[in-house]
C-alpha cells in the first residue's frame, strides 16, 4: 500500500462517526494492517507491553486485549509470560486474521463503550492499545474495562494526550476520588507513529483497580 493509502486509511479511522462505519474501515484494512503500521513505525504495542509487564506478574490470568485488532500485542503476550489472553474487538475482518495466528485463548467481537460480553472481576489485567484515540472510545469506555477487571488487577491503555488533557485525565481522577481505581504509571506525551507525519502525542498508563 503506498504511503498515500495508508494516509487515507488512518483518516477514515479517525474521522469515523460511528463503530459500524469504523468496523468498516477496519474490515477493509485488515490483510495489510500490521504491515502498513509496521512502516510508519507504530510504537502503541511495544510501548503497552512494556508497561504490562513492568506491573502485572508473569503468569497472571487470564488477561484481555481490548481492541485486539489482528493481534499485534497477542503475539507477545506468551513470549513474555502471560500465556492465557483473551481477544475483543469490533472489526471482523481484524479478528479473522487475529485467529490465524493462534495467539488467543478466545476471541469475541463487540464494540467498546458500552457493557461488554465479560462477567464482572474475569480479568487479572486488561491492555487496549490504539483504542482511546479519535473516531474510536470515549472516556466512557473506561467503565466497564473497571468492572471486568478483577480487583488488584491491572489496566494498561495509551491514550491520546489531547484526550487525556480534555476529558480522561479528570475521568480517571474521579475514578481514585471514589476509590475505584489508581494511576500508578504514566509515560508522558510520546509519538506513537513517527513515519507519519502530523500524529499528535499520545500517553500510556497503568491503572490498578481497588
């Protein structure tokens, strides 16, 4: 895909209004995603498994991959010690190439924002990368990730910065007020696709749950 394509892709993910129209983008994308984000340099997966990994232990499970995508994190999750994971996401032509490469222990697909297909404390921790960003999930995409994660659990997200400045960084303080949660990592503002020109700054953080 030329560079020109792979610009309009992340456009129309970005300007998406709607999750059945950004499933769509995804369903179309799909077959040349981890290739077209591996030549932009995309630093979200590495950047939240790091982060996983300094504060969930080794072994711990099961885990989530909320926004999975074609498993780009699913990929590393057992090479780095957490063998159980699970998979969620929207799209189901991501999801269809998620399962080719066999690195979940299950795979679902719905939209986040709302109440998700999960009982509540499943999880030991949860990551979702590239997901709390423009045209994707809203601060209130938070809620149900804190009741699915079981108490002591982890919640690993990057999120865009002018996000986290505008809305989700009073979000997750209301969150600590009521003692739901805490902040216990953050990386700061860092560029998450450096071959593409103009991206914004994003952040990644590490919440645990109460």
């Amino acid at each position: 895909m030329s560079d020109q394509d792979k610009t309009a892709r992340l456009g129309q993910v970005y300007s998406a209004q709607k999750p059945d129209e950004l499933a769509k983008v995804y369903d179309a994308w799909a077959e040349n995603y981890d290739s077209d984000m591996s030549a932009i340099g995309y630093r979200h997966p590495a950047i939240g498994l790091a982060m996983l990994a300094r504060h969930v232990e080794k072994g711990a499970a099961p885990l989530l991959d909320a926004g999975a995508g074609t498993g780009l994190i699913g990929e590393w999750l057992a090479i780095i010690g957490y063998p159980e994971a699970e998979g969620l996401d929207l799209s189901e032509g991501m999801l269809k190439v998620a399962e080719r490469k066999g690195v979940y222990s299950a795979l679902h697909q719905a939209a986040m924002g709302g109440e998700l297909p999960f009982p509540s404390d499943r999880f030991a921790a949860i990551i979702s990368t590239g997901v709390f960003t423009a045209g994707h999930v809203g601060v209130e995409g938070l809620d149900d990730l804190v009741r699915i994660c079981r108490p002591g659990g982890v919640i690993v997200l990057t999120i865009k910065d002018l996000m986290w400045g505008t809305a989700f960084g009073s979000y997750v303080a209301d969150f600590e007020a009521r003692g739901l949660l805490t902040l216990i990592d953050d990386t700061g503002p860092y560029i998450s696709m450096p071959g593409e020109a103009g991206t914004e700054p994003s952040r990644c953080v590490a919440l645990k749950v109460l």
